[in-house]
C-alpha cells in the first residue's frame, strides 16, 4: 500500500492512503490547532444551514455522520491513512490518550504508596477508578494494569509494556 502526503498550512503535511489521494487533493487542506493537537481540515458547505463549516480529513475518509468518533490509533492526528482509523466511543477514544505530563513513573496507571511503600496501580473506564492493588515492584505494578487494560479496553488498551 502507498501513503501519499497531502501538503497543510504552517508547513504541516497529512498522510493519506494511495487510494484516498486522488478525491482528498482536489481539496484545499490546512492545519488546524484543535485542543493542542494539528488536525487536516477544509471548508465546506453545510447546504440545509447555508453557512460554511469544517470539514476534517479523517471524518471525510471515514464517512462519519456527526455523532461518530473516528479515532487515530497511533496518536498522530495528521496520520489519516485508513489503517490508522477506527470507529469508536467515548470511552474507547480516551483509552490512548498521551501520558500525563505530571506523571512521574513513566508507566501508566502506577503510582507509589508512600504510606504501604508499595506501587499502587490503577485504570480508569467510563470515567470510574478501579483499584487493580498493591505491588512489590514498579513493574509488577505496570504488567497488571496492562493485563486489567486488556480486560477492559482490547484492542484500544495501551499498555506499559507493549507486546512485540
């Protein structure tokens, strides 16, 4: 499969499908900064409103009505090729969301328990805290939340330590 670029403002290009190119490049594309993140946007036409709205790239390739989340799988908000996209909910588009910038262990989920001095780990769905327990290890700690975040996210989990 070919990934072809689709050149944006402020000097940002999007990845787009070989297959995709062709209808996406007849378009005027620019970058758009929406909650710290660049995404590919055009304008366009809303016919029933008369008034012009925003189009963004990865909605457009996914033919998603408005109540649809398409979510970018590796992050990258430029990446629209389809293989990078999927249909999701609310709770599925917050699982791989980046690492706090307050984190301070480096893994997800895992704090340290200054009272047990123990590592403490954790994972959040649909917006409640589950407690997984108490560890030894900070490692220990981040493999069981990788194993709850299979259990509960599948294949939207990110987990501490990936699988090869």
């Amino acid at each position: 499969m070919m990934v072809k670029k689709i050149m944006l403002s402020q000097e940002k290009f999007a990845l787009v499908d070989d297959w995709d190119y062709e209808e996406l490049s007849q378009y005027k594309w620019h970058s758009q900064k929406i909650k710290n993140k660049f995404y590919a946007c055009r304008r366009g036409s809303e016919r029933l409103m008369q008034r012009e709205s925003r189009i963004l790239m990865h909605r457009q390739i996914m033919c998603a009505s408005p109540d649809v989340i398409i979510d970018h799988i590796d992050g990258d908000t430029l990446n629209n090729c389809r293989e990078n996209l999927r249909r999701c909910n609310a709770s599925q588009n917050c699982c791989n969301r980046k690492m706090n910038k307050n984190n301070t262990t480096g893994l997800r989920g895992v704090y340290w328990n200054k009272k047990l001095n123990k590592w403490n780990a954790s994972i959040t769905k649909n917006k409640h805290l589950i407690h997984i327990g108490y560890f030894e290890t900070k490692e220990e700690a981040g493999r069981a939340r990788d194993k709850k975040a299979k259990e509960l996210h599948g294949n939207f989990a990110v987990l501490n330590y990936p699988e090869k």
